[in-house]
C-alpha cells in the first residue's frame, strides 16, 4: 500500500487518516456511538490514482463489444447465452489499479471474475430479455465474502499481521476462515450457535478456531471486537474494517467489465448493508475514473423480518432496534452495523429498499433452481423476490442484475422448509 496514495476519510465528517491497521472508525464521529445502534465514523478507502488513457480506451473497446454480444449474439446452438467467465487482460488490470493493496500480498486463491449470465428460462417465465445473475457462489468458499476477506488477508500480509479475527453469521466466518488457510494466517470466529451447521462446518475444515455465541449477530460481533483487543491482530468485522467494502466494491466492478457497461437496475440483497455499500462504491469508481457516465438503479432487498435499513429509508434514521425473524440468516441482523454508510449513499443516488416475506425468498430460491440451475440460499434468492416485488415498476426492455451472493448448501435447512421429501 503506497502510503501517500491510500488514505481513509470518515464518511461522515470527511476527516482523513493514515492507512492503519489501528485506525478502522473516525476518532470524532464515533464518540457518538450509541448502544445497540449502527457504527458512527465509519471509514471509506480513497485512492489517489490516475488510470492510464490507453487502460480506459482498450476497457471502453472491450465493454462496447461486450454489449453487442449480449444484446445480440454469443448463443450456444440451443439459444441460450454464453456465461461471462472471467474477466479480460485489460479488465482485470483495471481492477487491480483500483484496489488499495499491492497485489503481491493477495492470497493465492482464486477469489472474483465470477460468471455474469443469462438465464434464458428465468428470463422467458419473467417476461424480461435483459436479465442477469451475477453468481458469486462461484467464489472458492461459495459467498461474495471472499471478495472482503481476499483485501483484509492482503492488507494484514502487507502490513506483517498474523492473526484476524472475525464475527459473522456464516458467510463471512467461513470465508476469512478459508482464504486466511490459504494465506497461512490464524483466523478465529465469533458466529451465533443457531447459525447453519454447513457454515460451522466450513469454518472448522478450514483449520479455524470457532468460538459459537448463544444470542446474536450483534452479540457476536462485540465479543470479537473485545477477543480481538485483548489478543491482538486485525479485525475483519464487516463495517468496521475498511477494507471490506472496498473489497466488495469489485463484484460492481466485474459487472461492469462483463455486462459492457451500467445496467439499469442491480438488485442486492441486504443486511448490515456493507455489500450494498460495496456495490455502491464500485460503480462510484467507475463514474470517477471516467469508465462510467453514469449510476445504476441500484436496490436494496430485505427480509421482514429484518428491515432496518428499509425502515430507515423511509425515516431517515435509525430508531430502537428490532428483534431479527427470518430464515434468510445471511441477512438476518438487529443491528445494521454499516447501516448509516449503507443509507447514506442510498439517499444520495436515489436508491431503493424493498422488504420480502420469508415465503417469497423461499419461493424465489425454488425459481432460481429449477427456472436456472442456480441453488442460492434463501438470503440470496432475496434479490428474484425483490425483483417480483418491484416488477411492475421497471420497463420490460430494462437491463436487470440479480446479485446471488451465497450457495444454496450452505444453509440445507432453509432450503428444506418448502421441500416435500419422497417417502
């Protein structure tokens, strides 16, 4: 990391900051921290870099002959569209310029360049030509986490960190849990004992330590921070580390490489909102840097019973937290913990928060399967359910991205609940 080109600025006052290990919230805004509330101060990456011309010419090349193949032609002999594996030369160096961490410390794992696709069925049932799946269950431990984990292990290689410790319902946890083992770091988790056994399971194969939490999220989420100073090392908590937004921010990034432009709408499903912050900050990029005239409509998508964000839209802040109930568990959180970072930019682009019921997430996850061959979990089927929702509100010829951010195996149980197993 080049000190003079990579700096945190508070996202809330603007204060700028040294690139530490020790520095992960504004000293000034998070005074104000209140109990059982979203984090206060919470810092974004900025990153002093000028993409070289020739770059932005070859990726402006690649991307319009991206969107010609899509709207036209790139079909197998039975009419369906190619998958968009992988990302070009040129794409991929434009990632890597935009990132914070010098590549030379990211673990050997192939972590991003997931496939953008078509899902022709899918998209004849919906009456919608321009659909799309942005599936990262293809990352290696099957989440979009990977992305967040992949930066935070660069960023502690980087500075000579050995230990990272990590709260998360799942996803996360066993995420850093898998790209720490192929770093060779110490990871240790902090997840609720109710979260998915596939989840724990993943954790401990990968050579974890795995501290189980009777209560919540957000309970766990504060027994890590204090593990976390007691014992040292960097903390990958989601909101809290810098990087893992900034991690997140590639997945926009990649859709933009491989759809051939900003599609019209890119639908997120959504808990503490840090993924839906990343997908902000990377079409952000792309309008700075000059790739991108313009922002998607991007949409959040929430369970009921779990909707703080949503709520907030509506209100403009954050009150008293509520209870989570959902089986959407990638999702489920009392407390938002990026959910002032998450509101802010939805205001400021003009973003949308759409809440679905626990039955049509689960719905949504049946169509995904046997409408796509794509098995998301629940959580992650989310994004069809808000499209449903939210159908009638966008013109039939617009271009839709459905982000799937997590395996359908990893949660059996939530999968379960509208299957009727033969006798």
């Amino acid at each position: 990391m080049e000190e003079e080109k990579v700096k945190f600025r508070c996202s809330e006052c603007g204060k700028e900051y040294k690139a530490e290990a020790d520095r992960m919230l504004c000293s000034e805004c998070s005074k104000d921290q209140r109990e059982n509330r979203p984090l206060r101060g919470i810092l974004e990456v900025t990153l002093d870099v000028e993409l070289p011309s020739s770059l932005l010419e070859q990726v402006r090349r690649e991307c319009a002959s991206r969107r010609e193949a899509n709207e036209g032609g790139l079909q197998t002999s039975g009419g369906a569209r190619l998958p968009a594996r992988g990302l070009s030369p040129a794409g991929a160096e434009f990632v890597r310029r935009l990132l914070p961490i010098d590549s030379s410390f990211l673990p050997p794992l192939p972590v991003g360049e997931t496939p953008l696709w078509k899902p022709p069925r899918l998209a004849e049932k919906l009456g919608r030509r321009e659909l799309y799946l942005k599936d990262d269950t293809a990352n290696p431990t099957g989440s979009l986490k990977d992305r967040a984990s992949f930066l935070v292990a660069g960023w502690a290689r980087e500075l000579g960190i050995d230990r990272i410790t990590v709260a998360s319902t799942g996803n996360a946890a066993s995420s850093m849990a898998g790209v720490g083992a192929a770093a060779g770091l110490d990871i240790t988790i902090f997840l609720p004992a109710t979260a998915p056994r596939a989840k724990l399971v993943q954790g401990l194969q990968y050579g974890a330590r795995v501290i189980p939490v009777e209560g919540t999220y957000d309970e766990a989420f504060d027994r890590s921070l204090a593990y976390s100073r007691e014992h040292g090392g960097m903390s990958r908590n989601t909101a809290y580390n810098p990087m893992t937004i900034e991690g997140k921010k590639t997945a926009a990034l990649e859709i933009f490489l491989q759809f051939g432009g900003v599609p019209d709408y890119v639908f997120v499903p959504t808990g503490d909102g840090v993924i839906l912050s990343g997908i902000y900050r990377g079409f952000e990029d792309l309008v700075r840097t000059g790739a991108a005239d313009r922002m998607p409509g991007i949409v959040a998508v929430q369970a009921e019973g779990s909707a703080s964000i949503c709520r907030a839209l509506e209100t403009g802040d954050f009150s008293d937290p509520v209870s989570s109930d959902t089986c959407c568990d990638s999702i489920s959180v009392n407390v938002p913990r990026g959910g002032c970072f998450a509101l802010g930019r939805l205001s400021k682009h003009g973003g949308g928060c759409i809440r679905v019921s626990d039955d049509q997430a689960l719905q949504a996850q049946m169509e995904l399967s046997s409408g796509a061959g794509l098995f998301a979990e629940p959580s992650s089927a989310a994004a069809l359910a808000g499209l449903r929702v939210f159908e009638k509100e966008i013109p039939e010829d617009a271009s839709v991205v459905l982000l799937i951010t997590g395996n359908g195996l990893k949660d059996i149980d939530g999968a379960s609940k509208k299957m009727e197993f033969p006798i």
